[in-house]
C-alpha cells in the first residue's frame, strides 16, 4: 500500500510539475521585476533553493514545489494562488481527490502551516550570480529588493542593457547614453554618442529658429486674442450707442409733450377770467329776463303803459343805458332795471363771442 502511494504521487508529480518547469525563465525569480518566472506563470518556490528538510504539506498540490501565496480548500489540500486559479479556470475539482471544488471556496492556510513556512531557510535567488545569502522565507523578499546581484535595467533614458545593482554606478560612466553640458560653451545637454557630430553654431541656430517659431506663434495668437476682444467691444458701443439714440429720442418726446403741456395750461390761465365775465354775464342776463316783468308792471300805471310809444331802433345805437327825458316831455321816469331791447340783444351777442 505505501509502495502504491509512493508510485501515484511520483506520477502526480511529474503530469503537474513538468509543465510548471516549461514556464520558468532561466534567469530566476524575482519578485516584481527579473525572476524565474513572470508574474502571471509564477507557480511556487523551486524545491532544490531551500536549505535543510522541507515539510510535504507545504508543497503545492498542482506544481509540486514550495506554496507561494498559499490557499486551502475546505478538503485541506494546500496550493499555490496561482496554481489553482490556472487549474479551476478549466477544472471544477480538486486535483489531488477530484471532489468538487470552486474559487469561492478557498480560504488561507492555517496559522500553524503558515509559520512552518515562514521559517524555512531558503537560497537568494541570485545565487547562480554568486550571492550566497540563506534567510527566512519570510525575509526574501526584502533581500531580493536589496541584493547587489540582482539585475537591473539601467535608469539612463534608451539605455537597455540590465546590469547588476552593484555595477550600476560603474555602468553608468561609461554608459554611451549618458549626458553632460557641452564643454564649448553652448549650453546644450549631449549624449556621448552625439559628441563627435556636434556643432555649437548649428544647434544655436536651431534652437534660435524653434524660438523664433515659437514667439511668432504667440505673437499670432495674442493678435487673434486683441482682435476678437476689440470686434467684442466695437459691437458692444453699437449697441450702447442705439440705445442711447433711442432714449434721447424718448427724451425729446417728453420734452415737447411737457412743453405742449405748458403751453396749454398757460392758455387755460390766460382764458379763466373770460370764462368768468362770461358766465358772470350769462347769471345777470338770465335774472334780467327774469325779473323785467314783474318791474315793469310795478313802475309803469295802466294809462302811461297805453300811451308810452316803442322805442326806436335807432335811437339806442350805443351799448350805453338810455337817457333822461328832456324837459316838457312829461313826468315820466324810468325804472332802474328797466333797459332797452336793442340793448339787450347787442350784450347777449358780446357774451356768445365771448
């Protein structure tokens, strides 16, 4: 039965592992930059890099290396993160017992087993460049971040050589795409591999040129800028200006309709004490007619009233009253109110003009 055992998990190793094997990079492993693997095929830590004995439940149940990023299905079987995610993209079971298994059912590794794995001893992954150190798996990371023989890209713009951490700074005086200020004089920031081919007086005439553009190009767009802001305000003084107009022709309406007023008020103070005289006049003749009656009964007796002849008309040519008799003309006399009827009529036709 042990021997059986032996004999599955030697076959269970090698249909999962060689394929894991397939996507390492021969470079190494490091985390977040060059490693062993790519960030998306990495599957675990190589076995053979681990110092003294390690645990078999720590290894990854699909690639049969040391758990990375380590997940548990509710049947205990460990994993690496990466490993399942890959394996339940096209399975829906676990690869160890084929129960059925979902992402949604994982859960992290135990606390006991994370710490066992925490404190295994592990080789830096530059080890093959010469770095020597062992540390806790815990603490590779933070090695692998510092360790002088890790390669690097070099930080110099176009450069792509990869050099190691340690001989970066030496890498970087004789790098050809270093720069530096032109001994002439020009200011300009040179390439060592533009040095030879050069010119102060060519470069200086450039950049004159790119200047020259370039104030002409601001020059354009402030005039553009003046002209679209003086259309702006000529249109704006038009407008001001018509209606301006239209108020000062509303002004001058008013003024002539409050002169016209004036006008006429001046008239009506001129025609008031007309207006007054006439109807002043209108109240006396109507008591005239009224009263001329009554008084010429009362002055006039019944044998005088017979024998009085009319009066002429023209005798009472004048608007004047009429005058006393002349002597020998008999003892008549005229009542006060009693007035001629040519009188009368010429005084009514003076206040109808009136």
């Amino acid at each position: 039965m042990l021997s059986w055992s032996l004999e599955r998990r030697k076959e269970k190793r090698w249909i999962f592992k060689e394929p894991a094997k397939e996507e390492k990079v021969k470079k190494g492993r490091k985390h977040g930059g060059i490693g062993e693997k790519s960030v998306s095929a990495r599957m675990g830590y190589d076995l053979e890099r681990f110092v003294g004995y390690v645990n078999e439940g720590l290894l990854c149940c699909v690639c049969r290396d040391v758990l990375e990023h380590p997940l548990q299905a509710p049947c205990e079987h460990a994993y690496c993160g990466a490993c399942i995610s890959s394996w339940l993209a096209h399975h829906h079971s676990c690869p160890e017992d084929r129960l059925p298994l979902d992402v949604s059912t994982l859960r992290p590794l135990y606390r006991y087993m994370r710490n066992d794995l925490s404190r295994l001893q592990i080789r830096c992954v530059n080890s093959g460049q010469g770095c020597e150190t062992v540390c806790s798996l815990e603490t590779l990371h933070s090695h692998e971040d510092e360790c002088p023989f890790t390669l690097i890209t070099c930080n110099l713009t176009g450069c792509p050589f990869q050099v190691e951490r340690r001989g970066l700074a030496s890498h970087l005086l004789e790098c050809e795409f270093r720069s530096r200020v032109c001994p002439s004089g020009c200011g300009h920031t040179l390439f060592s591999v533009d040095q030879s081919e050069h010119n102060c007086v060519a470069e200086l005439r450039t950049e004159l040129d790119i200047l020259r553009a370039e104030m002409l190009c601001k020059v354009e767009e402030v005039r553009h800028e003046m002209e679209s802001r003086l259309d702006s305000q000529r249109r704006h003084m038009v407008q001001k200006e018509s209606l301006l107009k239209s108020e000062v022709e509303d002004l001058k309406e008013l003024s002539e309709a409050e002169l016209e007023k004036k006008e006429l008020l001046e008239m009506l103070r001129t025609l008031q004490p007309y207006r007054g005289q006439q109807h002043r006049d209108e109240t006396v003749w109507g008591q005239h007619q009224v009263n001329q009656p009554t008084r010429g009964l009362l002055n006039e007796g019944p044998t005088q009233a017979s024998s009085q002849p009319p009066p002429s008309a023209s005798s009472n040519s004048t608007l004047a009253p009429p005058t006393s008799p002349k002597p020998g003309e008999g003892s008549r006399k005229v009542g006060p109110h009693s007035l001629p009827i040519d009188y009368v009529e010429r005084k009514s036709r003076e206040v109808t003009v009136i």
